[in-house]
C-alpha cells in the first residue's frame, strides 16, 4: 500500500495526520518524564540509604543540566523557553524526593517570590518573610531549606541590607538569578482617569517616574513595604492602584491596567541563594568575597593586584561600613571562577595574607537563564 501524497489531502485531513502525530509524540514525552521521575526516586533512595538526607538538590547539577539543554535547543522555542519547561520537570522530579522549602521577602506577590519560581520551578514550598534578616534566620535555624535575597538592580543599584546581613551570618552563597523587572499599573478602577492613589515600593516608583510624570501627573504616590503589600492594600480600594509584577496580579486576581511601566526597558535585579552548603565547580562559577583590609596606604591596591595578575575577571565590588569601628570598610568583590579552582584559588590564597578580615561567602554557578 502506498503512502498518500500529502499534496491529494485536503487542509482537514493534513491537520488530522498533524494531530495524530502530536498525540503520539505526547504519549512518549510522557512516558520519558516518567522515566526520569523514576530515576529521581531512585537516586533519593540510594541518598536515604546513605544517609545523605539533607541535599537533595544540588545547584552545581541542575545547572549543568540547563546548560546541556540550552546548547542542544535548534529551536523554534527560545533558549528561555525551552530552559523554563526543563526545570519544571526538574522541580516535579525533585518534590519526589524532598519538596524545598524557600524562605523570600514576602508577602506572596513579590518580585522574590517570582525569582524563587524562576530558580527552583513552582513544586517548591515558597515561605513568605517580612524582612530581609528574617529569611536569613529562618535558613540558619533550619525551617527552610534555602532563602532567595535580592542583591542589586541594574537601575537603583546595591541592597544594602543584604550585604549587611552576610557580615553577621554564616550562611553560604549558593546560587543566583537574573529576574528582568516588568512593572504594571494593577487595579479595579475603570481608567487612569479614576485613580487617585498609587501604592508600591519605594524602589518601584523610582523605576517608573518618567511614566507616572507623565500619564498620572499629581496623583499621590505611597511607598509601603513591598510591590505584595501594594496590590493586598488596592483590594479594597477601586480608587488606588499598585505597582507589581504580573505574579501578585495573578495570586490577587486583580486587573492590569497598563503593562511594562518601568522607565528602563532592560532593568533587572539580581537574587542570591543562601543556604548552609558549599557548592562544587558546576563549569561556569562565580565567588564571592567578603575581605577588609588595614587602614595603610595602598592596601586596597594590595589587595586587587593579584586579581589583575592573575588575569581573574572581577565583576563587582563594593564596599560597606564594617561595624567594627568609624571608617572602617569592608569589601564584597565577585569574581569569575570557582574558589576551589585555578587561577582563583592562588588569588584568593594570596588575599588572605593581605587582608585583616577574610571570608569566602560562597563559589557557586551563574545564573543561567
């Protein structure tokens, strides 16, 4: 029996063979996402037996992972897309063995919330905190698994509070996520024209001045704790609108009246991972560093020559009072490579004679989507 040439079909028989081979390529899809959950269950037995319980989830793996999926994409789907459905079936796969639980700012709605679903994929038990320390103590007493802080914004710059917070705690840096901020009005109020309040987080409405100056010049604008707070407050208010992302639009079921408000198209804050464990080498890393120096001249130089001699890219450094005494600072630098590897492990070896205070606050992959 001959094969029908697709040319004789009709436009409804050549969507019914389309169809049927969707629907097959479906039913292995499934059973391979099965496969690998099986896998996953196995690995999570082999761990229990061990007695490694208490790192199920290893960064430096998944984002070796992603890294494979994202060389092998040939498209049509974006690198973004195709590494979004790949980690949901890794965060399905390893709530089969432990589901995490990921302390964030809070409340629920908040740009750390979606940076918790961008890293670890929606099978999470994401906990809300009120305040930036409160994350960190909840991962040191052990409630948690991990916590997800936000560092610096391409716009607004570092978050102080943060940094502040790695002087005191000795939790680790174990990984990071690039989340590019999109603002939106959000409100029940039937136009622009019918708003008289707008409320958000200081941050946000600094991102969107040149907008709001422009489409709601004089309406009155109230910073509160954050962007989650902001649309809990305009519930009950038709006549105010919040500034948010389009997750507390969705957790809220509130409207969105005009999208994508931020004054800077490209504006993107950077999260960190806290948690207890040291992360091996994933093949791309980045190390960060907590380092003070002696109030002599040309130690700050001391401590950066070996950096640039050693030829290690240093992405960021930034200093913040130290607590210990007026005009005393501390450094956080992040550079390129893994603690453990060279040339960073001679760089760092040489920092610690320099510096009078030294810390390494973690080695841990890039982000990578």
């Amino acid at each position: 029996m001959q094969d029908t040439d697709p040319s004789d079909m009709s436009e409804q028989q050549r969507l019914q063979v389309i169809r049927g081979r969707i629907d097959a390529l479906d039913r292995q899809i499934q059973e391979l996402i099965s496969e690998r959950a099986q896998c996953a269950q196995q690995i999570a037995a082999i761990k229990q037996a061990s007695g490694e319980v208490n790192h199920f989830y290893r960064p430096e793996r998944e984002a070796q992972i992603l890294r494979q999926v994202v060389e092998r994409n040939q498209g049509p789907l974006s690198n973004e897309a195709i590494g979004r459905l790949f980690r949901e079936i890794m965060s399905i796969c390893l709530a089969l063995q432990e589901p995490l639980r990921v302390a964030f700012l809070g409340p629920e709605g908040t740009f750390t919330q979606a940076a918790v679903f961008k890293h670890f994929g929606q099978s999470v038990r994401a906990v809300p905190m009120r305040a930036i320390d409160e994350v960190f103590r909840e991962v040191e007493a052990g409630t948690v698994n991990y916590g997800i802080v936000p560092v610096e914004n391409s716009t607004e710059g570092v978050v102080n509070h943060t940094l502040d917070m790695f002087l005191r705690s000795p939790l680790n840096i174990c990984g990071e996520v690039h989340l590019r901020i999109h603002h939106h009005l959000i409100s029940r109020a039937g136009g622009l024209e019918a708003i008289r309040r707008i409320y958000s987080h200081q941050q946000s409405l600094a991102q969107c001045r040149e907008w709001l100056d422009t489409h709601l010049p004089g309406v009155e604008q109230i910073a509160v704790s954050s962007n989650g707070e902001a649309v809990k407050r305009v519930r009950g208010e038709p006549e105010a609108a919040a500034i948010a992302g389009q997750c507390a639009a969705d957790i809220y079921s509130l409207p969105v009246l005009a999208a994508n408000i931020e004054d800077e198209s490209n504006n993107t804050t950077r999260f960190l991972i806290i948690g207890t464990q040291a992360v091996p080498p994933s093949g791309h890393d980045k190390t960060t560093l907590l380092v003070s120096s002696y109030n002599r001249p040309g130690m700050l130089f001391k401590l950066l020559e070996p950096i640039a001699r050693h030829g290690v890219s240093m992405t960021r450094i930034e200093s913040r009072p130290s607590g210990r005494g007026m005009w005393d600072y501390v450094f956080f630098i992040d550079m390129e490579g893994h603690a453990r590897e060279e040339p960073l492990s001679s760089v760092l070896a040489e920092l610690e004679q320099e510096a009078s205070l030294f810390r390494v606050l973690g080695a841990y992959p890039t982000g990578v989507l």
